[in-house]
C-alpha cells in the first residue's frame, strides 16, 4: 500500500500543478458570487477527479496487470505508451510556448467567469478537471499503479482518495484561503494568477515532459 501511495503521488501533483483551473477559480475569487462560484468549481473539480479515477481503476482493474506481485507485461507497454503521449504533448507544448514580452492570450471563456452562477462554475471545474487531456493521462497513469499492486476494495479507496485530495489541492488553496483570510487574501491570490498567466504554457511543457519520462522509465523498467 505504502509504495503504492508513493507511486501515484507524483502523478496527483501533476494534475494539481493545472495553470488554467487555477487562474479560474482565483478569477472566481474576484467575481459578485466569490463565494458560492469557487466553492461549486471546486466540488466541480473534486468530483471530475473522482469520477475520472474511480472509471479508469475499475477499467484496470478488468485486466491482469500484476504478476506476483510485480507489473504485467500489459501494464509496463501501458505505461510505456502513456510516457510517449505526455512526452509528445511536453514538446508541442514547449514548441507552442509564447516569446518573452509577447501578450498571452487566455481561453475566451474566461472574460465570463464573472457572470457564472454556482451551476455553471461546478460544471466547468467538473470538464476542466474529468475532460482535461493531462489529466487523464495521469489518471489513468494512477489507475494502472493502483490496480496493479493487487489492493483490496478499501485499500483502492484509500489510494483513489489520497490522489484526489493531492490532486485538488492548488485549487482548494486559494478558495479557502480566501474564505478564511477574505479580501487580505486577494494581493497573493492575484500575484499568483499574474505569474501563471504568463508562464501557464511553459510550466505544462515542463509537467508533461518530466511525467511522461517518470511514466516512460517505469515502463521500460518493468518490460526490461
């Protein structure tokens, strides 16, 4: 249980260092409904989590990814072919990075953050966290440690809650932050949405790279 916790965490990281719900929910923060639209993004956000992990554990755990104890040739091409798809997105990404000084263009649909009512902000953390690219890959990166270490039904609970808390953590921060602190909280929350702003591609390049060699290595590690 302990290595398997240990396994998945880099990957709960990976989802939770997400730049783009980040600047939303600190957006949300500076919204008419700050309150009710960054607590229904974050349940959003959880939820997609959740969702997204439990479907791809149950999926796994549909094959025999573990022998004796150690991974399956299946689960170790599994890996190997999620590493290659994080590492061809680590370089798109970095290719597609803005140059110094040049205006970072943010999606569209942020400039509505603030006319969202706590529906729709829940919708949105629930897509931007259970249809998200990267996340699923390191979801489904999790969901293949997990299933392969053989856990019993609570065990796999256990680990499937760690990850999602771990994984909603850079989102909880500053909404609780903020429900505890109020407005004091807006100058670092607003600092922290200004530098990600900036360098949101940068540091996705840089997380889909060092994930996809961490996935890569584990499987070429378990076929060798």
């Amino acid at each position: 249980m302990g290595q398997t916790i240990g396994d998945i965490l880099p990957l709960a990281v990976g989802v939770a260092i997400s730049p783009i719900p980040i600047i939303a929910v600190i957006l949300m923060l500076f919204s008419g409904r700050a309150r009710a639209d960054s607590l229904a993004f974050l349940l959003g956000w959880i939820l997609g989590i959740v969702i997204a992990s439990v479907i791809f554990v149950l999926l796994a755990g549909t094959q025999d990814l573990s022998t004796g104890g150690q991974p399956s040739t299946l689960s170790s091409w599994i890996k190997v072919a999620l590493g290659l798809l994080l590492l061809g997105a680590g370089l798109k990404a970095w290719r597609s990075r803005p140059t110094p000084g040049a205006e970072v263009k943010m999606p569209g649909w942020m400039a509505k953050i603030d006319t969202l009512k706590p529906g729709a902000a829940l919708g949105l953390g629930l897509l931007l966290s259970a249809a998200n690219p990267k996340n699923l890959l390191l979801i489904a990166g999790a969901a293949v440690t997990i299933a392969q270490a053989s856990l019993s039904g609570a065990d796999e609970a256990v680990a499937v809650a760690i990850f999602t808390i771990i994984g909603a953590s850079t989102v909880a921060v500053p909404t609780l932050a903020y429900l505890i602190l109020g407005e004091r909280a807006q100058p670092a929350v607003d600092r922290a949405k200004s530098w990600l702003s900036v360098h949101n591609t940068a540091v996705m390049a840089v997380l889909f790279l060092v994930f996809g060699f961490t996935l890569l290595g584990k499987g070429l590690g378990g076929l060798l």
